[in-house]
C-alpha cells in the first residue's frame, strides 16, 4: 500500500499567506494613498469654489444694497433676502414670513403698477411703484421700482407733444370757430330786425342754437384733446365697455343701412381699469370714422380678442381706405377730408389709449382700413 504526497497549500503554508497578505497591503496603502491625493484636490477645490461663492455674495449684496430698486428672493412665497431699499416700500417686511402686497395698493391702468400712500399725508405722497416677479421652480424673484417721475414725465411729454400740434394747428382752430361763429353772427343780427316775422324769429333762434352748440363742443373737444388723461379710474368689464360703445353707436348704423358686426365673446372676467366713459368714447369715435365712409348695406366689422396681458380691439370697415396723404398724420389734431368733420375724434380717440397705456395703428386692404387697438389688461 503506497502513501500520497501531502497536499501543501497557502492556506497551510504561513509562509506564502504572510506574503499574500503583504501584497494586498501594499495595493491598499497605494490606493489610498492615491485616495488621499484626490481627496485633497477635491477639498482645494471646494474651497476655491466657496471662495469664490462667498465672494460673488458679498458683491452681490453690495451690488443689492446700491440698487435703488426693492429687491426680494422667496422661496415657496416665503421671503429668505431682501434689500434694504425694499423697506421704503414694504416697511414691515421681514426675511421668514409669507409673502403679499399690501392690500391698500391701488391697481394702476397698467399691470404690475400700483399706486401707494395717501393723498392727504403730505408728509407721505403717493407714489407710483412697478412690481416685476419672475417665478422659477419653487424661488421666486420680485423687484419694486419707484416710477412716479417716469410717469409724471410721460404725462407730461404727452401734454407738451399736444400743445406743440395745437399750437402748430393755429389756423385751423381759427378756421374751426370762424365758420359757425361767422353764421352765429348772422342768425343774431337777424333776430335783432324789428321787421323780421316770429316764424323766421324761431327758425333764426334754432339754427342760431344749433350753431353755438356745435361752438361748445369744438371748444370740449379741443379742451379734451389738450388735457386727455384719466381722472378717476375704476375697475371694469372689456366686454361690458364694448357692449357700451356697440349700444351708443347701433342706431347711427341702423338710419344708415350699415352693419355692425361685432364679435364681443371675451369673458366678463377681464377687467380694464379705465376711465368709465373714456374707452367707449374712443371706440365710437373710431367707428363713426369706419361709418362715414361706408355705404348702405356695407359691413363694419369689431372683433375682441385677448393676447397675453393685452385685449385686441380690431376696427374693419368696407370703405375706400385711408387716403395715402393723411394716413401717417391721421391721428394729428384736424386731419380729416371730410367737409364736416372736424379731424378731432381720432385724436382724442388715440390721446385717451395713449392716457392708459394703449396703442391705436391703421393700415389698409384691399377690403378697407384698420383700426387695430391695444389696452393693457388688470385682472383676467
């Protein structure tokens, strides 16, 4: 009977296992040696980057601190930063508290403009202020800008811009007045003769009226087309204001045998804040422009729509168009061809959208002109 060899294997033999483990050890030591370098390279770099972190902080808040602007970072509408310049307008604001304006702030015509302070504090006058908030994700920026110098120099350019045409339009103001005027002078000098029998008497008193009423109204035109802007300004219904000028101007359309289409279905949700009398007025005064060129069983189409913060008023008629000589001057004070227009309403039409931040533009087609209209929604 023969004997096997023994078996000899590392796991028998200290010696190979002693050198085994020696090996590993020294793979691990390398790796963590190369562990540590790249450790220490990452840790540098954190540090560099907190550096610099820190450092476009503070320049961020120096830069935040010189901004005249309010400035204030939320998170979840909850405040984390604001400037210091923030707290002229929203005195009791506080970092960790939830976000709101106040709600005295009066809504202006435009959106994101608000009206603050009260108008018998003369310590405290009121100021017109813009809220600009950009949302991203969960954070939210709002920036609070005092404009009320912006505004009063806007106004006043304006005013200025219509003082300059009135004053350029000097003849034909004068022309304006001296016609009625001149037969006003007439129909008097008339009642004034003794001989005259008191049937003509009545007729001479009722064209003489009739005269000196067309003078008061050239005079309010001219009056509403110097000093056109908003007054009192209240919260109202696009559609309700369209269904308004529709409803002032519907019998002049009907005695001339004209159309008035009007497509009116935007919701009553949509708010304007407007002079109550001032938007339909406009709008009338556009559409008896699109009346006085149109001809029996013509078509004078009004379309409402919405387009972002905006409401699209767009005017059609089926007239020759607007002649090529006046069409970059039709908004001017007594630019007209018609005989018995005095070139007033488009003005004051074009003044009170400008008043509350709107914009009117015409253009032709081979249909007729347009009267494309702007004005800046509130609430939708």
């Amino acid at each position: 009977m023969t004997k096997s060899a023994p078996n000899i294997t590392a796991e028998k033999d200290p010696t190979l296992a002693a050198k085994h483990l020696e090996e590993a050890f020294a793979i691990f030591y390398a790796e963590s040696q190369k562990l540590e370098t790249q450790q220490a390279a990452l840790q540098e770099k954190i540090n560099q980057l907190s550096s610099e972190l820190q450092k476009s902080n503070q320049r961020l808040g120096i830069l935040l601190n010189a901004i005249p602007a309010g400035v204030i970072l939320l998170e979840n509408n909850i405040v984390l930063l604001h400037n210091p310049a923030v707290l002229q307008f929203l005195p009791n604001l506080s970092t960790g508290n939830h976000f709101e304006l106040p709600h005295d702030w009066q809504a202006s015509i435009a959106p994101g403009e608000y009206l603050i302070g009260n108008a018998e504090d003369r310590n405290s006058p009121q100021k017109m202020v813009q809220v600009i908030r950009i949302d991203e994700g969960i954070r939210s920026f709002v920036q609070i800008q005092d404009i009320t110098a912006n505004i009063a120099l806007h106004q006043e350019t304006q005013r200025e811009n219509r003082l300059t045409a009135m004053g350029k339009m000097a003849a034909g103001i004068a022309h304006q007045f001296r016609t009625p005027l001149a037969t006003a002078l007439l129909y008097s000098s008339h009642l004034c003769d003794d001989e005259v029998q008191p049937e003509m008497a009545k007729e001479f008193a009722l064209r003489l009226r009739k005269q000196l009423l067309d003078l008061e109204k050239l005079s309010q035109d001219m009056l509403r087309f110097i000093s056109n802007r908003p007054t009192k300004t209240v919260l109202a219904s696009a559609k309700q204001l369209i269904e308004e000028a529709q409803a002032s101007i519907q019998a002049l359309f009907e005695t001339k045998e004209v159309k008035l289409n009007v497509q009116n279905d935007i919701p009553e949700t949509v708010m304007l804040l407007v002079e109550p009398k001032s938007i339909p007025n406009a709008l009338v005064a556009i559409l008896e422009n699109a009346l006085a060129v149109s001809q029996p069983q013509d078509t004078v189409s009004l379309t409402a729509n919405i387009d972002s913060k905006k409401l699209i008023i767009t005017i059609e008629d089926q007239g020759p168009g607007i002649a090529s000589t006046i069409i970059d001057s039709l908004f001017e004070p007594f630019s007209t061809t018609s005989a018995n227009g005095t070139g007033l309403g488009l003005s004051i039409a074009k003044n009170t959208l400008d008043a509350h931040r709107g914009m009117i533009g015409v253009h032709n087609t081979k249909h007729g002109a347009v009267f494309k209209i702007t004005i800046p929604i509130t609430q939708q």
